[in-house]
C-alpha cells in the first residue's frame, strides 16, 4: 500500500478503535508495487513440502538443475533460477529484498531470460523462518504459481495464505497448478482429475473471493508433456512485454484498493458519524433546555428589570443624551444625582445560581448524564472533565468574566449607538426649549396684543404689555408653567430614551448582546464533540471518494446504518 492509503487506515483505526487487518501489518504479504524492477520480474512456486514445485522447475527449463528432495527440513533458502544473463541485476535485487537468504542458479535457457523462477521454502513448513521467507518474497511478486499435489490439494495452511496474498493481487496473475495427477488418473481415470481439479478451482475461487472459477492446470512429475503441461509452460515461460507488465500491475493495483475500500466501508465508521451527530444534538438540547436559555432570560431580565443594572447602563447614555437640550440637561443635572441616591450604582454582576443551584453544578450534571449514555464523551474531554468540580467551576467562572465583559462593552456600545441624537433632533432641541422660554412668556403675549390693537394705541398697548410682563404675578405664572412644560419634556425624554434602550436590550439575537457570550460559551462546551463530528465527516466523504475511485460501491446507504 501506498502512503496515503496507509494513513487512511490508520485515520480510521484511530477513530474506531478496530483491530488492524492483517494485511495492513508491515510484514503481511502484501504485494509492494512500487518497488518492483522494470526489467525482470519474478515468478515464484508457492507450495507444501514434497508437492513438486522442483520437478515442475525442472521440466519448464528443460533440465534437471532444481534440487528434488522428498525427506529433511525441505527448501530453506529460496533458489533463484536465471538466465546466465541476468544473473548480476538479480543477485542485487534479491539482496535488497532477502539478503544472504537465497542461492542463484543460472541455466542457459533462453525462454527464462527476463524472469526468474523462485523455488520458495514450504509454506506448511514447522520453520517459521522458512514461511516468513516466502512471506517477504510475495511482497514482491507478480506472478505467483500455487503448486499443490493431489493428496495435499485441500490443506487449509496453502488456501489461507492465498487468501491473505489475493487482497493484494489480482487471481488473474496467479497460476494453480496440481501435480502428480497421474496417481489418480491411473487408478481412476481422467474424470477423477477434472473432478478434483473443479473441486480446487471452487476452493481458489472461495479463497480469492471471485465469482468465476479459475484455470486449473494438472501435471505429473513423470512426464513433462502430459495432462495440462504445455498449455501451463506456454503461460509462465511466455516473455511479458513492458506494457502487459504495466497492465498486471495495474490490475494489482485495482485489486489492493478495492480491497482497501471495502474494509473501509465495513469499518463502521457511517454508524459511529450518526451516533456522534445523535450526541451532539442530544448535548445542546439539553445545555439549551437546563442552562442556555434560562440563563438567557435571566441575564436579559435583569438588564432590562434590575434598577443597578439599568443605572449602570441607562444612566450615562440619558445623560449624554439629553446633553443636548438646553434647559433639559440642567434638570437632569439636578434630579439626576437625586435619583442615583434612590440605588446604588455598582458595576454589572450576573448571579452565577440559576434555579438555586450553580452552574456549575448544573454542568456536572448535565455531562454525568451525557457520559452515561455514550462513553466516547469520556474520551473527547479527557482534558477538561466537567463531569467533575474544578472543570466545571472553571467553566463557569469563565462564563461569569465573560458576561462582565461583555456588560461593559454593552455599556460603551449603548452610548456609542444612543449618546448622540439624530440630525433632525438636534434642530428641533433648541426650539423646543429656549424657542419655548422666549415665546410663550415673551414673544406670544406682545405678537398677540399688536394683532388685536388699532395703529393709534399700539405704542400705549404695547408698554403696557410689557409692564405686565414684567409683574411678579406674571413672571410667578410664567416659571410655573414653564417648570411644568419642562419637567414634562425631561420625564418624556427619559422615558423616550430609557424604552429605546430596553428595547435594545430585550433583542437576544443581537451579536453584541451579553447574551450572546452565552451562546459562544454553549459552543465552546461542544466543541470537542463537534470537533469529533467534523473528523468523522471529513474522513466519511474521503472513504466515499476513495471507494468511487477504486469502482466500489457502498452495500447499504450510511442513512440506514443505524
């Protein structure tokens, strides 16, 4: 397997904990693609002890230079049969792969040149050594050949090694061969051997996983030409050209991932995204139900109900604000402080108890539960455990600095957004106040009195105003009057402004609202699970994309996993 590959199945073991196939170990027979030689490949005869895989040598080359042996430990080094030509370049590529563990023999045959035929240790052999041999040679091995005989067709050890080996090659680069097939047909004729032959096929094709059954060739080690030989030595010894090579190995290729994506499909990582979803909505709901939004409320009540609260953010906003009335501002000046003195003007302090138990204990609770009922939670807040005391009163302290924070930016956005009225209303201002002083005292009484008099008493009519004007009865009416139109003004004003705040403050959904820090804070609660999710999500869609590229599809849809 390539890189990447590989890190995706350890993403995924990562994730789900699974036990690593085998052939994801590093000593699996798993056939290394990249590393194979352009120019010779290899072409190995896999089998028991005593099968014949030497005989079978002998007669493809035409000449008796394998080593037969029936008795003993068997094959313990493999044996390499080139052609005297290639001899050096595969001396250094099997010292690369298997160094100091293999004799080279050369022959002169010219239908061997360009490959080179392995006699490979028994792989029933008691030596483990012997096994992990042949082990390390399939990893860089094209085309094996399964060579069993007669009586040892059926052993279990040669069909679970093909099994493990077909994950990461294609059947179709793999020749079986049955040998000594003359035993059975002498007894029982010919019929018996196409019997056990169809017999091998369903097992090879059971092993590999196919649906079509393969080629099996039977052989003697009599007679070179008999039964299916030459049909076999056309096969193996036929020189492969450089873009056959190229095709098989992409074959090989196609074969290691499809493998690969169905072990991913099956890892069950479509159930552990739904259960992680599931635990996700399940975790806000009840942070939102128990703590998010009653302590929403509680924290919008107050700032809209609490009189320290509203001195603290209401009061230096009217103040600013009714700073451009004349006449207004000096009654607030004056009746202002007085109703400070009614409360005491503190900065904002939001009560860390909601229903008469702590935050954080409600936290503690809340994450128990939620423990409980998956374990994985144990694992995503290993750090912050806030099932437990300090965590738990760590968050909550962290909530309760953050609200302060945010009241006083509250603060300093109020007035910023309130401070300063509008274009229009500063215009209007002066009328409203000193246009109403010179008026309704002044201006009004002499206008109204020039409107109703003749030319000829308008000069006497008009002192005479104004010496009324001037008479402490009128001047005491006039201050009355005026002190009532502004003590109404400065109370409209107050109420005009203090409800536009209130309304403000009564919009949650603002982002500069104080309660939206403890939206943020529910966040940051979920984020390792959240966090989770995404992993999962992320690694879902490259499985997805990994199997679509490898020509596998999903068996079932991961919406009905669950």
């Amino acid at each position: 397997m390539d890189a990447p590959i590989r890190q995706l199945v350890d993403q995924v073991l990562g994730v789900t904990g699974g036990r690593r196939p085998d052939w994801a170990n590093d000593q699996a027979p798993v056939l290394q693609i990249q590393s194979m030689n352009d120019s010779i490949y290899l072409i190995g005869m896999i089998g028991g002890k005593d099968v014949g895989k030497s005989s079978l040598i002998n007669a493809l080359l035409g000449q008796s230079i394998a080593r037969v042996s029936g008795f003993g430990e068997g094959t313990r080094r493999a044996l390499a049969y080139v052609f005297q030509d290639d001899s050096m370049t595969v001396r250094r590529q099997l010292d690369q792969i298997i160094p100091d563990q293999f004799d080279l023999i050369e022959h002169t045959q010219p239908s061997g040149q360009g490959r080179v035929l392995l006699d490979l240790p028994d792989i029933d052999s008691i030596y483990s050594e012997h096994v992990e041999l042949t082990r390390r040679l399939l990893r860089h091995m094209l085309y094996p050949v399964w060579v069993q005989s007669i009586e040892k067709y059926a052993d279990r050890e040669p069909i679970h090694l093909l099994a493990t080996v077909a994950r990461s090659n294609t059947p179709e680069n793999f020749l079986f061969v049955l040998t000594k097939s003359d035993q059975v047909a002498n007894r029982h004729g010919k019929q018996a051997v196409d019997e056990l032959k169809s017999d091998f096929a369903d097992r090879v094709a059971r092993a590999c996983q196919i649906v079509d059954r393969p080629v099996v060739y039977a052989v003697t080690n009599t007679d070179s030409q008999a039964f299916d030989f030459p049909e076999l030595a056309r096969k193996i010894l036929f020189r492969r050209t450089p873009e056959r090579l190229s095709h098989d190995r992409e074959a090989a290729s196609r074969r290691q991932r499809q493998t690969v994506a169905r072990w991913l499909l099956d890892a069950g990582l479509d159930e552990k995204l739904l259960i992680a979803k599931r635990l996700h909505d399940h975790a806000g709901q009840v942070l939102v139900s128990r703590v998010v939004e009653p302590l929403v409320d509680q924290v919008t009540d107050r700032l809209i109900h609490d009189p320290q609260l509203q001195a603290h953010l209401i009061e230096p906003t009217v103040n600013a604000r009714l700073g451009y009335w004349p006449i207004v501002n000096m009654i607030q000046a004056t009746l202002g402080p007085v109703l400070s003195l009614t409360r005491s003007v503190r900065p904002a302090d939001i009560s860390q108890t909601l229903a008469g138990r702590e935050i954080a204990s409600h936290l503690r609770g809340i994450f128990a539960e939620l423990v409980q009922s998956d374990p994985m939670v144990l694992t995503l807040y290993a750090r912050d455990k806030l099932w437990e005391h300090e965590p738990s009163d760590r968050a909550s302290a962290g909530l309760q600095q953050k609200l302060d924070l945010a009241i006083q930016k509250h603060r300093k956005g109020l007035s910023e957004k309130f401070s300063r009225p509008g274009f229009l209303t500063r215009m209007v201002a002066p009328v409203l106040t000193i246009g109403v002083v010179i008026w309704f005292p002044i201006l009004q009484p002499i206008l109204q009195t020039l409107l109703q008099d003749s030319a000829s008493d308008l000069t006497r009519e008009t002192i005479l105003t104004v010496v009324e004007l001037l008479s402490a009865s009128y001047l005491l009416q006039s201050v009355g009057f005026l002190a009532i139109y502004f003590l109404i003004l400065w109370m409209w004003l107050r109420w005009r402004t203090t409800r536009r705040i209130q309304r403000y403050l009564r919009q949650k959904t603002e982002t500069d609202h104080p309660a939206a820090v403890i939206l943020e804070w529910q966040d940051q609660l979920l984020e390792p699970i959240r966090q989770y999710v995404e992993q999962l999500e992320s690694l879902q869609t490259k499985i997805d994309e990994f199997a679509a590229s490898a020509g596998v599809i999903r068996s079932r849809p991961s919406d009905q996993a669950a």
